[in-house]
C-alpha cells in the first residue's frame, strides 16, 4: 500500500487527533448550554376531543372538552358539585330570590371580579349571558322558514324566554330577571361555568362587532324589542352582528393572537393551545373569588383511544385520564402500579320502553312483559365486568347520586320488578302469546346483550319476540313511529334541574316515544315546572316517578358506568357523574 | 409532450369531478347526521337540531349541496385570491384551516418514516436480491413478512409498552446486568455469522468479533451510565469516520481508486477537526444554520475531492462527499447527545423522554437541540412502526427487479468484458432496478398525504386520517372532500410525475402525444 503525502500528512494529523481526544474524552466536551425549562405543579388531564372554541355555550362549541376549558377559566354564581347539589359561590357574586309572583330573581356581582384584562365583570356580561340564553330575540319560525335565530346556543332557552328584557342595577354590576311565570330551574337559568354561563365578555363582543364599548351593547339590546316569530321583523344588522360574533368569533382550535378573545375570569386562563394536541392552562393571577386552586398549570392532552390515555398515564405523560368505560381500560388500569381508579356512574342510563299501543295497549301486558325483564343478569352480564357493584337502576326519574333516589325507589313500586316471575306474568297474560318487535342498536353490543337476555326470559312467559334491531344511523330516526313495540336505548339525566322530566314523561313531550299519557302524572308535571323550591320538587319529582311506574312504562336498566383513573402522585380527583367530570374540583387538584 | 401532459391533466380533471361527487354522496348518505340528538332528551332537542341542520345545510339535497359545495372549492383554483372555500366541519371549522392542520401532523409522522422505509427497504432488497437464497435473504424475507402480516395498532402498542414504557423505566438506572449484555452479543454475534455468508471461518470470525464488540460496548454503557450521559467522543468519531470512508469509497468508486479513498479519509478528518472546532457555533444552533452547515459539509467535501483529483474526478468527487455528509452527520449526532442530559433533565420531561402521544411536549422551553430531542422522542415510536409494516413491500421490490436484472443479457455481457462486481453492481444493475420503484414511490406519496389512519389514532397524532374519520363518524361530507381532494390531486399529480420520469429515466420509453 503506497500513500502519497497528503495521505501521510492526513495519517499524522488523524492520529494527533486521537491522541488528543483521548484525553478529552466525551467528559471534556463543551458543556452544552441548553436552556432549561421551569415549572412548578403541573398535572396533565387527558381529554378525548380536541379543543375548539371559547365559547362552549354555542351550538357548534358545546363539546365536552371545551366545557372543560370554559369551566376552569370561568366562574359563576354557582357551581355544581359531585353529590349533584347546587353549591353556591358568594365570593363572585350572589343570587336571590326577590319574589316568588311573579319570580324575581337579581344578580349581582361582586365588585373586584374582574376579566383578565382588568375589566370588571358587569352588568352587561351579565345582559349578554341572559340574550345569548333567553332566545329573547328570535323571530324565525321553522316551518315558515321566516325570522332569525340570533344567537345560535346550546342552552335550553324555554328559562329565560319567559323574562322581560332585564333591569339593570345603579352600581352597574346587577341585573334583575323577572318570569312571566313560575320557573322551575331558575336557579340555573344563567348556566354555570362552561356552559352557558358568564362566559363571554360583552366588552369584547362588542367591540368586535363594532361597537363602541359595552355600554353601547347594552343600549342595542334595550332598542331592539323582543321576537315573535308570528311576526317577524327584518333583521336587524347590528344584532346580528353581535350575535354572529358571539356564536363564531370565539371558535378557535390555536391561541389567537388577540388576548381578548381568551379572557377569563374563573381560576384557571389559557396560556397555549397546540392544534388537537395540548392546551396549557395557567393560574389567573388576579383570582380570589372563589375556590383557590393548587396546582400552577395544568396541562391537556386530546388523547383520543382509551388505551392510549391508559398507556400516557403509565408513562408518566398525563396525571388523570378520563377513558371510554369497558372492561378491558379497567383491567389495564387495575394492573398499573401508583394509579387510583375512579369508578362511578355517569349520567347516562339505558332503558327499556313499551308502547302503549298495538300489543302493549293493555296494560297486563305491558306489566306481564316488565315481570320477565332479567334486570339483574343484564347488570351481571354487560356492567358488572366493568363494575362489579353495579346494580339494576330502580328510578324512573332520579339517580343513585341525587338525595331524593333512595326515597323515591321504596315506594315507586320498582320492587315489583326486581327478579323476573315468569309465572306471574304467565298469569297475566291469560294465555295470550303477542307477538312484540324490539328495536334497539344492533351496532351497540351492550344494546344486543340487553336484546337477547330480555328475549331469551320473555319467551319463556309466552312473548313472541321479534328483533327489530336496527344499524346505528337508522334506529334513532325510528323512535315514535310506531314500527316497533319496546326499545331499549340510552337517555341522560339532567343530574340537576327537574324541565328535563316532561321532556320526557309528559303526554306530548318532545322526547316522548312511546306515548305514555297520563294524567296524574301531567298534572303533577305541570306543577313541577312551576315549582321554584327544591325540596317541593324532590316531594313532586317523587310523585311523578311512582305515577310512571304505576302505568307499566318500561324499566331503566343500568346507568353506564364511568371510568377514571389518576396517578397517586396527584390528589383532590372524585368521581362526578355530570358533563364536568372530574373537572368539577378542578381547583383542588394537587400534586403531592 | 406538452399535449400529453395537457390530456393528461384534462382526464385528472374530470375524473377527479366524477369522483368527488360519487364519495360526496355516499358520504352524504352514510347515515344520519342528526342520529344522535334524535334519541336525545335534552329540553332543547329540537332547537339544537334545527341548528344542526342550519349549520351542515340538512336542508338542501346531498346532489344539489354538493354543486354548492363545488362552487366554494372552485374558487381554489384561483391562485392568491385567498378566496378558497370547502365549507366548514361540524364544529364549525372552515376545512381549508383543518387541513392546515392535519396536513403538517400528518407529514411530520409519515415523511421520516417512509424516507426511512424507502432507503431501508431497497437496501435489504439489493443485498438479499444479491445473496438470492441465503441464510440472510430466508432471515430478511422471513422478518419483512412477519412484520407486513402483523397488526400495526397491536405492534404500536407493543411499542410504547416496551419502547417507551420500558426504556424510560430503564433509564431511571440504565445499568445492564452482564447477563443482558452477553446475551445480546451472542444474539447479534449469531445473526451476523448466518448472515456474513462466505466460508465457515469468515462467518466464525465475523461472529466473533460482533459479538465481542457488542458485549464490550455494552458492558461499557452500563459501567459508565451511558445512556444518562451519552456522547460520542472525537475518537468514536474518528474511528467510524475512517470506516465510513472506506465503505463509501468502496461502493461508489472501489478500492482501487486511490485518490477517491484518500479525499475520503482526508474528509473524516477534516470531520474530527471540525468537531472541536465548531462547538461554539453549533451552541447557537437553529435549524436553518444546520442546513446550511450540511451544504457547506458536502460541499466542502465535494472540494476536497476536486482537489484530489485522480483519473476520474467525479467519482472522487462524489465519495468525499458523501463521506462528509455522513461525518457531519456523526458531529450532529455527538451534540444531541450533549444535549441529552439537559432534555432528560427536563422538568416537563421528567426523567421519561420517550413519548407514547403527541407531536412534543407542551411548553417545553429550550434550544434547537433539545427541541429537536424532543421531536425526535415523539416521532421514533410511530416511526419505527409504520417502517416495519411497510418494509416488506420495498424490500420484496427491490429484490424481485433487482434479480431480474441480474439475469439480464447486458450484465452478463458486463462481466464478460470484465468489468468489476463492483461497477457491474452499482454502475449497471442497481440504477435499472430503481426505475420501476418510481411508480410504487409515486403511488406511496399519495397514501402518505392520506394519513396513516390506525397509527395515527394510537399515537394520538391528529392528521388526515384522523379527519378524515371524524367527518365520515359525523356524516359530515366537508372534511371527507377537503381529505378526499387533497390526496386525489397528489395521487394523480404523482402519477403523472411518475409516467414523465420513466420515460426520462429510461431511453426505452417514450412519451407519444
């Protein structure tokens, strides 16, 4: 092998090198200079959706998650706790009754809760949350196709639709709604935090609908005169400016460069979100009214599959997961070393309806059909692997987590139905053999357990059963036309607030299927809603329950069990049952 | 040619109508958008329908919504007008921000990966292709099928448990018991034996010395805590740089020429020096210094090379460069390792650097390097997953056209003539076996855009897949079309690219307007 000299040169200088880095060695490099980062107190949650608006009270943004976000970066009059009671928060402001006819209720604000920019939350707000829920507004009409919707909300607005336009206190910072008629839920007729609640700055709206400042708002909302879609008006440009703002201007899956478009006035406030990845929460420093929360940021991750939220929590990525409840997540949880799990029951409750009509209009049948229900087995067999205290719910209208369940369960006549008796059932049916068409969602396999348990033990009383089942984007449209006898399927308590009840139970109700009508419990119905008492609506509530019952209506199942899991590094999570989840204490989180 | 490429750009044109409007529709009817308000018992049902139905225009025909839909997406075609229009999602998004969006997710995850896949892939097919029939071409054929046949959400999963989960509890006290280390060189010592192929001492010796290398490396990771506190060194550099520099030059000029072999180790050199040297600047690094630094490496390779000269300059030329490439790149290699304490350190990061989820830590604050660490231990996971499931097909490719080239008449004439393996290999063979790779390469671009639907869900990456998905969950057709039009256009685009390139890669071809 022959070199020239370069490669002599180049050999020379190779091996003086080595010489010399050997004593340098990796020990000896440069010191990088890095930056390093600083935190203190931060707990990751895990979120399914990704984040996209600020204003969680739109149609378009009412997602979980952003209620979340809007929760934590909000506050309000009140705040909804784990036992489903209405806690109230008096350090932001307070609420009272003034009268109870015609009912008055006035808010004020405490001085000092501020927007994060400075601004005192006011009266407008506080005007703004009332026209964005009220539907005050609203001329259209669906069938005519004619009016407008101005603000396009999430909230119920039959509440608020029922007050004049409000009045505005001297100090600026209250307002006093007055109902043209009792309202039931009144308490919560300004939401809570995230959900329709004092969420949007009016200052900001209108500002960005080119107004002057909110005392300009204000003014528009006094000139223009209330809605009626007999009669619709043209539209009114400015509104619908503002109202357009309100409903699309806060939507936003990144950090908008302009501050006012995140402002908070709750605990936490957004410092960054990365599109469907994370959204930083930090501590609103000017907060004091209301709960003090512990941890200085918290940071969420959209972590869509359940395994993937277990496998993060593992690893050490986030703290608390909140994963789609099956068998398999709880296992996988039950096997991590320094991981909390949190079962509960969410809202959400199958159950099972009969029709009064066709072979269920007698209502022998309908009670024989009840008798052969195998509640328990279906508990045992679609629930239990997932939590094994799960047990049938006996409420038509309350939930084991609501005060009032337990009394309404001894003597609503559930505990006719508790095992199946197939022999009494064989007598009610005097030897009859309807023939009954069960429809349900056969791409829901807890749907089709509940099918073939509850086929299987009719059959045997007599019922010829016929599967109905249909795919998931066909069976919903079905409901209350009459092409089936029974269903099985899903509905969510309302947790707190009673106007969801003759959504369901009233003779005409908008979310009645199966055509249950009956009077006494209308007529208990139509005082509930005006029934402005808490303890008078439990009494009422429990009332209606043991009337629905007593008509042979059908049976609710189960609720869905609920599924949450944190690392024992974090403390202060519990199980809440309601939309918020564990979110709800969100201020007493706390690293260990 | 122009009129071919007009012709052909008309035919995509009109396919591309066509079948916008069939997935428009049977997006549109693929259920019910309002299924799940519908068995709702919400007090405000009917007014969060109505809004529904306002919102994704329920109103109008799916075919007559579709012409409007058409008309907003038109108006892309309209350069910087800014006036492009695919409607918005259910949640109220304008799509073209959507795509934005998952377009940038989606190609951090797959572009690394299939890069990775494409060079892995023809690299094994070549050297089974030319070792038909080897313990090696049975051991690569055997594994590309195991991996193509195996379920990638189960092998993500697999992946983070022992990848992530368990390197990072590794690293809490990354000492290797000597069993491990043992075992692992024997392993590897075995696997490099059946591979090396040759007579039985070459194999035994082969064998040996991997497995001695491995377990000596090994052992001195764990004494060391290494992978606490990792680096290189100039001597490690050194030594691999003259490796790289012998390898390079032996595939792309061949021992024998002397001047490419010494520009090529003159380049390592350089590299060694260079690493005490540009220390301070690589501190202030950013991503477009890095560039710019590669290009400078290469080109100052290419330089030296130039200077060497030789008989044939190009091929000197060419192997400094490369070399200086690959020795830059063990510079680079060496200062992310630097950073590597300071990353691990991390308090967001908290001891546990590799990542199960996401494209990166929230709010990690540093320099380039642990920013780059820190992409880097988001994306290696996802990464290694998507390579080896679509290893197979590259691999498989590349070694059937190889080996049908192989059989051509020309190379047995090459070799007749008496030409090297070498140049009859790398000159004659290898750049014949690429050319039907072009289509397969053009195909897989399209499928890139489109989004790795599965990895993406495990990883939590939300890219095209994933939106994709979601439109398709919420009958919602805007983000299906948004989707739709972006990987058809590709597809079709890459197509076209990829029948031009044929016939100007290979004489035999010609384009007939």
């Amino acid at each position: 092998m022959r070199f020239g000299r370069i490669s002599q040169a180049v050999g020379v200088l190779a091996i003086a090198t080595l010489a010399l880095s050997a004593c340098a060695g990796n020990t000896g490099s440069p010191s990088p200079t890095s930056g390093g980062a600083q935190e203190g107190g931060t707990i990751g949650v895990a979120e399914t959706n990704g984040f996209s608006s600020f204003n969680s009270g739109t149609a378009d943004g009412n997602s979980d998650v952003n209620g979340h976000i809007g929760y934590a970066t909000h506050s309000n009059f009140l705040y909804i706790d784990d036992k489903l009671n209405i806690v109230k928060n008096e350090k932001f402001g307070k609420y009272e009754k003034l009268s109870d006819d015609p009912l008055t209720v006035k808010y004020t604000v405490n001085e000092g809760v501020k927007w994060s920019d400075g601004t005192q939350v006011s009266a407008a707000d506080l005007l703004l949350t009332w026209a964005s829920g009220s539907a005050y507004y609203d001329d259209s009409n669906a069938e005519k196709k004619t009016g407008t919707t101005y603000f396009l909300t999430a909230a119920d607005t039959s509440g608020l639709n029922l007050t004049d336009f409000p009045e505005i206190g001297e100090d600026n910072r209250s307002i006093t709604l007055k109902y043209s008629k009792p309202f039931a839920d009144w308490e919560l007729a300004l939401g809570f935090a995230g959900n329709g609640g004092i969420d949007i700055p009016a200052h900001v709206v209108a500002q960005k609908a080119g107004l002057k400042d909110a005392q300009a708002l204000v003014d528009l909302f006094k000139s223009v005169k209330r809605g009626d879609p007999a009669a619709p008006k043209p539209v009114n440009a400015q509104l619908k400016k503002v109202a357009d703002f309100w409903s699309t201007g806060f939507d936003s899956k990144t950090l908008p460069s302009d501050p006012n478009l995140f402002l908070s006035n709750g605990p936490y406030i957004v410092k960054d979100v990365v599109a469907e990845q994370s959204l930083t929460l930090v501590r609103n420093k000017d907060y004091n009214w209301g709960p003090t929360p512990h941890a200085d940021e918290i940071v969420v991750r959209t972590i869509g599959s359940a395994p993937a939220q277990v496998q993060a929590l593992k690893n050490g990525e986030v703290d608390i997961i909140n994963p789609q409840a099956s068998a398999d997540t709880v296992e996988q949880i039950k096997a991590l070393d320094g991981v909390q799990l949190l079962q509960g029951k969410q809202l959400s409750y199958d159950h099972l309806d009969l029709n009064y009509s066709g072979p269920f209009a007698d209502k022998d049948v309908r009670t024989a059909f009840m008798l052969t229900v195998p509640r328990k087995d279906i508990v045992d067999k679609i629930i239990k692997k997932i939590d094994p205290e799960a047990t049938p719910l006996d409420s038509q209208i309350f939930v084991p987590a609501q005060a009032a369940y337990a009394d309404s369960v001894k003597n609503n006549g559930s505990s006719e139905y508790q095992d199946v008796n197939v022999d009494k059932a064989k007598q009610l049916l005097a030897g009859k053999t309807p023939t009954i068409r069960i429809m349900y969602n056969k791409d829901n396999p807890n749907r089709v357990d509940a099918f073939s348990l509850i086929r299987e033990s009719a059959t045997k009383a007599g019922f010829k059963i016929v599967d109905g089942g249909l795919g998931k984007a066909d069976w919903s449209a079905h409901l209350g036309d009459g092409s089936y006898d029974a269903t099985i399927f899903g509905w969510i308590n309302s947790g707190v607030g009673v106007t969801g009840t003759p959504q369901i139970f009233k003779t005409g109700g908008g979310s009645n299927f199966n055509g249950l009508s009956s009077p006494d419990a209308d007529k208990l119905m139509d005082e509930l809603i005006i029934t402005t008492d808490k303890a008078k609506q439990d009494e009422l509530q429990t009332k209606i329950d043991a009337a629905i019952w007593s008509t042979s209506y059908g049976l609710p199942l189960f609720q869905s069990p609920d599924v949450k899991a944190y690392s024992d590094q974090i403390s202060g999570v519990t199980a809440m049952p309601n939309q918020t989840g564990v979110w709800w204490n969100v201020w007493d989180w706390a690293r260990k | 040619m122009l009129s071919y490429v007009v012709r052909r750009l008309a035919t995509a044109a009109l396919i591309l109508l066509g079948a916008s409007f069939l997935v428009y529709l049977l997006t549109a009817s693929s259920g019910d958008p309002l299924a799940d308000l519908r068995a709702s018992n919400a007090p405000n049902r009917q007014q969060l329908m109505d809004a529904r139905s306002q919102l994704l225009d329920l109103d109008t025909p799916a075919p007559l919504r579709y012409f409007k839909w058409l008309g907003g997406a038109a108006q892309c075609l309209v350069p910087f007008a800014g006036t492009c229009d695919l409607g918005k999602s259910v949640t109220g998004q304008p799509i073209t921000e959507a795509l934005g969006i998952a377009l940038v997710q989606t190609l951090t995850l797959v572009t690394g990966a299939t890069v990775l896949a494409i060079l892995i892939g023809i690299t094994l097919g070549i050297v089974t292709a030319l070792r038909q029939y080897s313990a090696l071409d049975y051991g690569v054929t055997f594994m590309a099928f195991l991996f193509f046949s195996l379920p990638i959400f189960w092998v993500a999963v697999l992946l983070k448990e022992f990848g992530a989960i368990g390197f990072n509890n590794f690293l809490r006290n990354p000492v290797i018991p000597l069993p491990v280390s043992l075992g692992t060189g024997i392993v590897l010592g075995v696997v490099v034996a059946v591979a090396a192929g040759g007579e039985i001492k070459r194999r035994l010796i082969s064998g040996g010395v991997v497995f001695a290398l491995v377990t000596a490396v090994m052992v001195y990771f764990s004494a060391t805590l290494w992978f606490k506190n990792p680096g290189l060194g100039p001597v490690v550099i050194g030594i691999a740089g003259v490796g790289m520099a012998f390898a390079v030059t032996t595939l792309v000029s061949g021992l024998k020429n002397r001047k490419a072999l010494q520009a090529s180790l003159i380049v390592a050199g350089l590299g060694v020096v260079s690493w005490f040297v540009i220390q301070p600047l690589l501190a202030q690094a950013t991503g477009l210094m890095i560039f710019l630094l590669a290009i400078a490496t290469v080109l100052v390779g290419v330089g030296v090379g130039y200077l060497m000269g030789g008989y044939d300059r190009g091929q000197s030329m060419r192997a400094a460069g490369i070399t200086a490439f690959l020795v830059g790149g063990l510079v680079a290699l060496d200062r992310f390792m630097q950073a590597w304490p300071t990353y691990f350190n991390n308090s967001r990061v908290r001891g546990r650097p590799i990542a199960t989820i996401g494209a990166g830590t929230p709010n990690l604050q540093g320099d380039y390097w642990v920013l780059t660490i820190d992409t880097f231990t988001h994306l290696i996971l996802p990464t290694v997953a998507l390579i080896l499931v679509s290893l197979a097909s590259y691999t498989r490719f590349t070694r059937s056209s190889m080996l049908e080239i192989m059989n051509m008449d020309y190379i047995r004439t090459a070799r007749a003539k008496g030409l090297s393996e070498r140049s009859v290999i790398m000159g004659h063979a290898f750049r014949n076996a690429l050319i039907p790779l072009a289509t397969i390469v053009a195909f897989d671009i399209g499928a890139l855009i489109g989004g790795a639907v599965i990895t993406e869900s495990v990883f939590s990456v939300h890219g095209m897949g994933f939106l994709f998905l979601d439109g398709i969950t919420h009958i919602d057709p805007n983000p299906v079309m948004g989707v739709f039009l972006c990987v058809a256009v590709t597809a079709m685009v890459f197509n076209l690219i990829a029948d031009l390139a044929y016939s100007a890669l290979d004489p035999r071809v010609r384009i007939k307007a």
